[in-house]
C-alpha cells in the first residue's frame, strides 16, 4: 500500500514550519510526504524549501509548486488539491493543512485502519486549542470509540468535518475533482459513507489550532479576524452559505447516483434534510439582519 501524505500551503510562513515538522516527525514509513506551494508571497516558498532541502528522514519528501494560483479561498484550495493528486503515487492519501498540526502516530493509525478495514476514508480524533494552547476541546459524538460510522450520525454531528481526513485515491478518483466552493472534509466522507464506508479512529491524532486569519481558507479563521460586527455578521453569511452550498451538493451527488437514496434509511434522510433545513434556515437570519440593519449592509464578495 503505498502511502502519500500530503500538506496544501499557500501563505502560511507564521505556521508552516511547526506544521511541517510534525509532518516530518511521523512515525509510519515507507510514504512520500508532499508539500505543494501555491504562489505563496509571505516567505512560505522558502520556509518550505529550506525544510524540504534539511530533510534527513526515512520518507520521500517533495516540493512542488502549485502553478494555479487565480483562484483563492476554498476554490483555490480545490484547485491545489486537484494539482496534488496528479502529481502522487499513493493509494491512500492523508491530508494537513499547513496551519495544523500531526500527532507523530497517526499516519501509523490511519494507514493501520485502512489496512485492516478497506475503509473509503478514515477520520480520527481531533484536539482543538487556540493558538496558546488554552481552551483546548477534543471531538464528541455519542457512542465514541474506534468503529466503522454510520450515515445518520455522521450528518447529524458533521462527524468527518475536521482537519483529520484520510482517504482512498480511488474515492477521489470517482467522485473528483472537486470545483468551486465544494469542501474536501464534507463532499468526500459523505460519498465515503456509500462506497465503502468512513472508520472512525478515537485517538486525538491532529491539532486543530484556531487561528485568526483573514487569509484563511476556512471562514472561522476570517471571522475571528473581523475588524467590526458588520464585517463579522458578512463572514457568518458567507460561511453559512458554504454550509448550505456544501450540504445541497451532497444531496444532489446522492440523488444522481443509481440506488444511493434507496440504500438510505428513514434516520439517514432525516438527518440530511435536517442539516440542510438547519444550515438554510440559519443562512436566512443573518441575511435578514444584514437587511435590516441601519443602515443596510451588503452582503461580501467572496474571496476567489
């Protein structure tokens, strides 16, 4: 089996080195560790390449230069993600973001699972902190131990949606590549669920760090940063479209595949109308309180 793991970066210099590292510092071999630079302009591009050039370990490890640079935000994202899987070798793909951080062990639990259990993607625990290390949260659902996931569960509590996503190329290959504002960590464990299904390992096994950053891909990170309440109150609508956005498109691939709707239970269904009722109905109350605020504030052009 062979193994890639792989960390999109654009932009990243107060981070990417800490993240890397922990890349580096993985415990699983033999796999290729490839890190792709997306016309990086805050010193990444060299932070990058110094480390790449130290690198002194038992994997393979690659440099490349995403030369699709256009696009920013969650459709630049896709289109690195996109350039990244023409140019590995692995049959499973573990993915970072450069701003996050590996526990050593979990390229050697997630390959362990996928080995085991042929799963389509694997997810595990993740610690979430803030960038002093206070507040430190870990992932909660019911019924949390190591075991395959089940559909209506993982709509209901966005189980998979997380910086710890793990997948088989051949589910990339079906249901990629991924355009515009679809979000790798939904579009792809929501398909994994009819393929061959999502193995959840309980381990906190990522960092999830909590960053504020207008140059974030993730609109969390860019609603921290807001300057004001307007500013944040136009983020939150635009995060909440991508919910809706994302949550829709997950239906419709199902709908558009022979058999998936009928392979789905009663709890299933519920479960994805109501997350979509939920994402749509709270995308509404923003907007009307973008309306009706005086004066009226416009909603924010999307960065792309």
């Amino acid at each position: 089996m062979k193994v890639s793991f792989i960390m999109p970066c654009r932009n990243k210099a107060p981070h990417v080195a800490e993240a890397v590292r922990s890349v580096f510092d993985q415990t699983y071999t033999p796999m290729e560790l490839v890190f792709s630079d997306q016309g990086s302009t805050d010193g990444t591009t060299s932070i990058l390449e110094r480390l790449v050039n130290d690198y002194n370990g038992p994997n393979r490890v690659r440099l490349l230069n995403c030369p699709e640079i256009e696009l920013r935000g969650m459709p630049g994202l896709n289109a690195n993600l996109n350039w990244i899987d023409r140019h590995i070798e692995g049959d499973v793909v573990i993915t970072s973001s450069a701003d996050d951080l590996n526990d050593p062990y979990r390229a050697e639990y997630v390959v362990r699972a996928f080995k085991e259990f042929n799963p389509s993607y694997v997810c595990t625990g993740v610690k979430y902190t803030e960038p002093d290390g206070s507040d430190l949260r870990f992932t909660h659902f019911p019924e949390i131990r190591d075991r395959w996931l089940g559909t209506a569960e993982c709509f209901k509590y966005q189980i998979h949606s997380s910086g710890s996503s793990a997948w088989a190329r051949d589910l990339w290959e079906k249901h990629g590549p991924l355009k515009g504002c679809e979000q790798q960590d939904m579009i792809l464990p929501a398909m994994a669920l009819f393929e061959r299904g999502i193995y959840y390992v309980d381990k906190p096994l990522h960092t999830y760090i909590n960053h504020a950053d207008v140059a974030n891909t993730g609109f969390q990170g860019q609603i921290r940063a807001a300057d004001d309440e307007e500013e944040r109150a136009q983020l939150v609508e635009l995060n909440n479209f991508m919910n809706v956005k994302n949550w829709t498109e997950i239906f419709r691939r199902i709908q558009e595949q022979p058999g998936w709707i009928e392979r789905m239970d009663q709890l299933a269904v519920a479960a994805l109308l109501e997350k979509i009722t939920a994402c749509a109905f709270s995308w509404a109350q923003v907007r009307e309180t973008l309306i009706m605020a005086t004066p009226q504030i416009p909603p924010m052009p999307m960065r792309i």
